[in-house]
C-alpha cells in the first residue's frame, strides 16, 4: 500500500501530521477505562439467558459468597433511576434495572461490584436467573414480528420521496429490472471496549466514558438520576473507535453512576467484547425492493425502492435511507417506501453512515444491473442520468462534482482496459471482475462552541467537547486556527472531550469538521481583529495608523506588505494584556437560533444536507478489481481506487486516511462482516472477534484515494463538507458488480462469500 504523504491540491491545507500520533503510538494517550482513580472498585455486568419474557427470580447467594464482592446491583435495589428517552440522545427507551420485564437477549439484569475486576466476573458467573419465557421474534419473518410503515410510527423518516406516477412509468418503460437486495446485521466493534468510569465528590459526579456526545450523556445522565446536570462532568478525550456505538448513552451509565454513589466509592466497569454486542447498539438487517425502468438511450424514467429494516420492541429506530437515494440521480418518476418490522431485538443505532450504507447498495447495485440490461459502460449509465439538481423538489447541489470523481477514478484505475464482456478477463487461475458505484454522504452542520486563547508568546489553545474519535478532528481545529493566526502547528494545543469545555454536536453524521471548524474559523478571525485594531490605533507602534484590512500575521507578528511589524508580546504589551480569549458560539445559517442553547442542555441538531433551497453533498466514485479463484472460488480484493470531492480538504492526510478507512470498512461489508441470529432465540451467535469477521491486512491490497478539489462557499463558512462517513458508502456495490463481471453471478445478499460461487 502506498503510504505517501499526499501533497495539498487547490483549496487544502497542509498534511500535517496528527497532534496526539505521538501520544497514541507510545501508549502515553489516555483512554476513558484508563484514568487512574483512588480506591475503584469493578463492576461487571450480568445479562439475561432469554430474548423475551420476564424476570422471575434471580439468586444472587453464591455470587455474594465470592471474596471481594461488595455489592449486587439489580431490580431489587436499584430505586428512582427513570427511565431513558429514545431519540433524545439515548439509545432505548429501556431502564433493564426498572422491572423485569426482558425485551432482548443478553439485556443487562445486575451489576456485580467487587474489589477486583477478577472477583466480580467470578461472582458474575455465579449469578443465577429463572425467568417466565416467552417465544421471541427474531428478525423477518420471524412469528410475531410486527411490520409497521417509517412513515407515522418513527421519528426520524417523516415522509417517503415521490415524484410523479412510479407505476406508470414503470408499465411503460421499455427496459426494466426487478430485484431484491439484503445487508445483514453488523455490529461496529470498536477496538476500544464499551466502558463507565463513574466517581463522586460530595454531590458532584465525574464519568469517565468513551463518548460521541459528552454533553448528552451529562444531561442524560443528570435526568436520570434527578441530579442537577451543573454537578455532572463526562470526560472523554480520545476514543479508541466508535463509529455511532458511542453517540447515544446506554442504560449501563446511570446504573454505574447510580451503584457509585449508593457505595460512595468510584467504579469502574468495562464490558466485555461479548456483551458489546448486545448493551450497545448495531446496524440492524435490511431489505430492499428495486424497480427501475429506463429508455434505451440509458435514461432512467423509474425508480421505485422499497426497504425494510428491523428494529426493537419499545423503539422505533429507523434509518430510512431513500431520503439520500431518491436525490441522486435525474430518475423520472419515484416511488419509495421503507418499513420497520419489530423484533425482540435490542435497539438497533447509528453506524458508520447509517442510511446511505444499505440503501446506496441497493441503488447502486441496481445501477449496475440496470446498465448490464441496456448494455451499457456503468460509467455512462451514471453520466446520463448525473444532475445538478436533484429531482424531487429540483433544488440544485451547492456543488457536485460526482462525475469529476469518476473521470479522475476511472483513469487512474485503468477502467478503459476492462473487457465488458462478463467472464472475460482471467490471469491464470483467477478470473477478473471490475466494478463501480457512487459514494454520497450529506454535509451536515450543527451548532458548536469552543475557545481559542492565545497567548503572547503565540501559543494557540482550543478548547471544544467535540470528539477526538480518531479522525483528527484536533489537528484539523488546530489548523484552522493556526492558518489566520500565521502560527506553526507547533504552537497549537487542541483539548476535546470535556463538558468543562465548550459544546459541540455528537460527534456523528461527518459533522464535526464543518461544525467546528466554522466555529474556529469566527474565534481566530476575531482575535486577529483585535490584534490589528490595537495595532494600528496604538500611539506610536509600527504599524500605528495603518488600515487593518492590509496587516497580516506570521510567525508571531503582525506585519504590513512593506515589511513593518510588531511582535505579538510588544503588542500584548500595549494592550496590557496576558492572553486574547475568544469563546465564540457558532450556530450555521438558517438554524433555529435556539439550538445553540439546545446543545448546552445535550440535544445536538443539524442542518442536514438536504434540508433547504440548496442541497449539500459529498460525492465521490469508487472502483474495484475482484480476483476470483476459478476453482477454490476464493474472492481476493487487489485494489480499490476511488476519487471523493468533499469541498475544502482541510488536511490532505486526514482525509486520505479516513476515506482509505471507509474502502476498507466496505471491504469488510462486501465480503466479511455479518452477525449472525439464532432464530430460536433472538441470540447473536458469532460475538467475538474470532467469528465476527472485518477486514484485516490481509484483506487490503492496493488502496487509492483520490482527493478531488473542490471548492464550495455556499456549504459553510469553514467551506468544508466532511469525509468521514464518505468512503465506506459504494464499496460493497462495486465489490458486487465486480462479482458479477468476473463470474456473471448477481449475488444481492451481503456478504459476498465464496460459498454463495460455488
Ligand atoms: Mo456516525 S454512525 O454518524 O457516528
């Protein structure tokens, strides 16, 4: 894989390396579980051996006999936690220790405190349950699953897209495709584990907790306990991988908050990988229906798209993905509909880009067969159909640079050399396949505070609660405060995830960048304006008398084009002052003004990429070469390119590096990564890292990304629209195309494995 440094094109910044690498590769970066704390007790979790029912008894006797233990929490004593709110920044609507009710398998039903990690997964052991049990449902088409419409019965999919008679269209089109495609459930597992570090001081509480969203897990947690949020902090500064597991809170929290204040003693409690899969969240299954009908000349006039996805018991989470799809192309007539089908499932959440991921496949997948039936190069078939406006409303995309990313992605991948003949390309024993699909991800914006403070000497500090999970949304902060300043990164310190620091948004939906950044950008600019301003009226300084608007900053001065200039300690000097504070409050154009004050009390909003009368979005192409042994069928992937365009690249190797994540993230949902269900008992069966399957090295061959510059005024101020979550939505679509072109199978049912070639 080449490693190389990418050099900035028109509109980046510079690949400067990240602020805390050194930190991380030495192991001095601390995480949340690693916070040393006097006299911490463990607590380990116990979980239910039933998908449905209730909890008849539980006998807690030889658990207490271990040495060491000091409590058990469960029903029986935990007493006044309310329960959570879904879709306020929880998870479930669920408080496991508020009844005995038991809505999924492995649901939390106690927690053994001990003075050891060892004694109280000993006592956990012992632990006895005896349950009333009930049949449960465990995904489609299990008895007793409930299909509901999105539309009416969730909170987030408020309407299905439609434009025109689909049917009509349909039944009219000359050349037409009716497929169905599945994903399966996936779970995120981050490297880090699932953790709650809870410790009171009087009637102040700190938590330690690998978190997306510090400021919702204080607020949350404070109602739930009934404790004023004012004496909750969460400390959060680097998270070991999230991927939206660590957005929402989890019940765990307030019952390791609850169990630390009733024993006045801090507790620490780590889950284990195992039970990661079941008391945090996970993509959840879907289904999807596609009709497509399109004129000869490869103009689409249909597209229909009905998907199904499973959720819990008590919560309606949906991700209702063809609010993305239906604006993708100029289709003709659309029709969609998605449906939610209730299971004895824990609550599904946020996973890297949660809609766009199942439902692109699906369209994508369908581009591809679409263009096989009219025989045409896919590369064209999404030619003629790219817009600039989107089709259902015909608002245009402030900028869209999709088939840019294709022309860039097609050359440097060699698309010109693949024979569209199915079957035909081979090397010795390994037939070829080549394939390709659009990568979409909207730029989301959401309210965002920090401080930037810097000092005479020009050292620059930022202060922000939004989260360093491995992004580099502090090197990227620093930059921006670093560029307007005329400072080295050197200077710059970038603190995160801390509710004593100023609010930012949950660190999801590829928000952070534009969010924070544009609040950096405001704060820098002001500083610099105080400068200059005292600069230029100061009595007998270098630059006394000047116009502002032709100084500039550079290493520590303020300079004029002529070469005069005054030191940033004369300065502050003058100004008597012993550091220049900004604490900006950011809220993007067109937001309700009160979100900003909604972000304090935990609730983070967007402005999400297809809301108002120009649409925001990242584009990006990706194209894959599959080798597939001819007999064995092994499927190998030697290389991936892909070009994304995602406006102001604010650093060339950060950017580089999560778009390169994402391809291998797809790589992993193409070929690998499934949980599977017992049916008979709603149970994961594969919950470990033995058996549920990622990417690793060996997977990953040949990796290109290809950073397209763009340049967008209209998305934000900071001009930036997000990578994160852009890299990963296409791969699995070109992985099956390529399939298909190698061995002339469509297999719609992710993942691809070699069984499904034999
Ligand atoms: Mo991401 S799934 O929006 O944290």
């Amino acid at each position: 894989m080449n490693v190389a440094v990418p050099p900035p094109k028109e509109n980046m910044g510079q690949p400067v390396a990240r602020l805390e690498a050194r930190s991380k590769v030495t192991g001095e970066a601390r995480y949340s579980a690693d916070f040393p704390l006097n006299n911490l007790a463990h607590g380990v979790l116990v979980t239910s051996a039933i998908a449905a029912g209730s909890i008849k008894s539980l006998d807690l006797e030889a658990a207490r006999a271990v040495p060491g233990v000091i409590e058990i929490f469960t029903q029986e004593n935990v007493k006044g936690l309310k329960d959570p709110k879904f879709g306020q920044g929880n998870s479930s609507s669920v408080q496991p220790f508020n009844g005995p009710k038991i809505w999924h398998d492995e649901q939390m039903l106690a927690l053994v405190v001990a003075n050891t990690h060892e004694a109280a997964e000993d006592a956990a052991y012992r632990l006895r349950a005896s349950y009333d049990e009930t049949k449960p449902s465990a995904t489609f088409d299990s008895p007793g699953s409930q299909t509901l419409d999105a539309v009416g019965n969730t909170e987030s999919h408020k309407e299905d897209p439609k434009l025109g008679d689909v049917e009509a269209a349909l039944a009219t089109a000359p050349v037409k495709i009716d497929v169905k495609y599945s994903t399966p459930t996936q779970h995120h597992n981050p490297i880090e584990l699932f953790s709650t570090t809870a410790s009171w001081q009087d009637d102040k509480l700190t938590i330690y907790e690998p978190s997306q969203f510090v400021y919702g897990y204080k607020n949350g947690v404070a109602e739930q306990l009934g404790v004023d949020p004012a004496n909750v902090r969460v400390v959060s500064p680097l998270i070991g991988g999230a991927f939206g597991s660590k957005g929402p809170m989890t019940p765990r929290t307030a019952v390791v908050a609850y169990a630390a204040r009733a024993l006045n003693r801090p507790i620490r409690c780590v889950v284990s990988r195992m039970q990661g899969f079941t008391t945090a969240t996970y993509r959840a299954e879907t289904r999807h229906h596609i009709r497509m009908g399109a004129t000869p000349d490869g103009r689409i006039v249909a597209y229909s798209h009905e998907g199904w996805e499973v959720t819990s018991r008590p919560d309606n989470y949906v991700v209702g993905g063809t609010e993305t799809t239906s604006l993708v192309y100029a289709y003709g007539a659309v029709g969609t509909r998605v449906q939610i089908v209730k299971a004895d499932r824990n609550t599904p959440g946020y996973m890297r880009s949660p809609p766009e991921t199942p439902y692109m496949y699906a369209l994508e997948s369908a581009m591809d067969e679409m263009a096989a039936a009219l025989k045409m190069d896919p590369v064209e078939f999404r030619r003629v159909n790219d817009t600039q406006k989107e089709p259902i409303k015909g608002r245009p995309y402030t900028s869209r640079s999709l088939m840019t990313c294709y022309d860039q992605a097609a050359e440097a991948f060699g698309w010109k050399k693949r024979n569209p003949a199915v079957g035909s390309m081979r090397d010795g024993d390994w037939l070829i396949g080549m394939g390709c699909s659009t990568a979409i991800y909207p730029t989301n914006i959401g309210p965002a505070a920090v401080r930037v403070r810097l000092s005479p000497k020009g050292e620059v500090r930022i202060e922000t609660a939004a989260h360093e999970i491995g992004t580099g949304i502090r090197t990227v902060a620093g930059q921006m405060a670093a560029e307007p300043l005329g400072l080295d990164m050197k200077m710059v310190t970038v603190e995160t995830g801390d509710t004593d620091f100023p609010p930012a948004p949950v660190a999801g939906g590829s928000n952070s960048t534009a969010s924070v950044c544009s609040a950096v950008l405001v704060a820098s600019n002001r500083i610099r304006d105080r400068l200059f301003r005292a600069a230029v009226t100061s009595n007998d300084g270098p630059l006394a008398g000047r116009n502002p608007g032709d100084l500039g900053m550079k290493g520590g001065m303020i300079v004029a084009a002529d070469g005069a200039s005054v030191k940033l300690a004369d300065l502050f000097g003058q100004m008597g002052s012993g550091v220049i504070e900004e604490y900006v409050e950011h809220t993007p154009e067109g937001m309700p003004p009160e979100s900003m004050a909604k972000l304090y009390s935990g609730q983070s909003s967007f402005k999400r990429g297809s809301q108002g009368d120009k649409i925001r979005f990242a584009f990006g192409a990706e194209f894959v070469e599959v080798r597939i042994h001819s007999r064995t069928r092994e499927i190998r992937i030697p290389r991936i390119v892909g070009a994304f365009a995602g406006g102001r690249i604010m650093n060339p190797r950060t950017a580089r590096s999560q778009l390169m994540g994402g391809m291998i993230w797809g790589i992993g949902a193409g070929l690998l990564e499934a949980t599977e269900i017992d049916p008979r008992a709603a149970r994961y069966v594969n919950r470990d890292l033995a058996e549920y399957m990622v990417a690793v090295n060996a997977d990953v061959n040949q990796l290109e990304v290809i950073l397209v510059p763009e340049e967008d005024h209209e998305v934000n101020e900071a001009g930036v629209k997000g990578v994160g979550e852009l890299g990963n939505v296409g791969t699995p679509a070109a992985i099956q195309a390529a399939v298909f072109h190698a061995t002339g199978k469509r297999i719609r049912d992710l993942p691809i494995r070699l069984d499904d070639l034999l």
